[in-house]
C-alpha cells in the first residue's frame, strides 16, 4: 500500500518531497487497525501543484488521488504539505 500511495501521488502532482510514512503500529487496537498494518499512513509532500491552493483544496486533491484506496483498505490518512 505504501508503493501504491507513493506511486499514485508522485504521478498526480511531481514532488518535489515526498515521504510516506505506514504509521500503523501507533494504532494497534484501536478502530480500522488490521494484522499485518498498512492502515494508517501519514504523507509529507511538497509540489508545486499545491501552490495555489487552500490547505483545504489540498487535502481534497490529495484525498481525491487516494480515493480508491480510502474506500478500502486506509482507514486513516494524516496530511502534511510543505512548502516546495
């Protein structure tokens, strides 16, 4: 999953920084944690896509790449856009 989530937000907006961080282990017995982890996921990303845009606009753009995943197997997702 954290290829996946690699792979489809580099495609979507070029990083420039780009860190994907499974976060899973922190969540051990709480809501939407499963054996094996890969459901809780933090991403620091910088883009100069994300520029223009609210911090709101961002993270629905971010959301919007990952939906598939969100709808499925990410139960969590943390959000953090620096500056490119």
């Amino acid at each position: 999953m954290k290829q996946t989530i690699t792979d489809k937000l580099t495609a979507a907006f070029a990083p420039s920084h780009l860190n994907v961080i499974d976060e899973s282990e922190n969540h051990r017995g709480h809501g939407g944690w499963r054996e094996g982890g890969e459901t809780h996921f933090r991403v620091q990303i910088a883009a100069d896509a994300f520029q223009s845009m609210s911090r709101v606009g961002q993270h629905r753009a971010i959301n919007e790449v990952l939906a598939d995943e969100l709808a499925s197997s990410v139960h969590a997702l943390a959000i953090e856009v620096k500056k490119a």
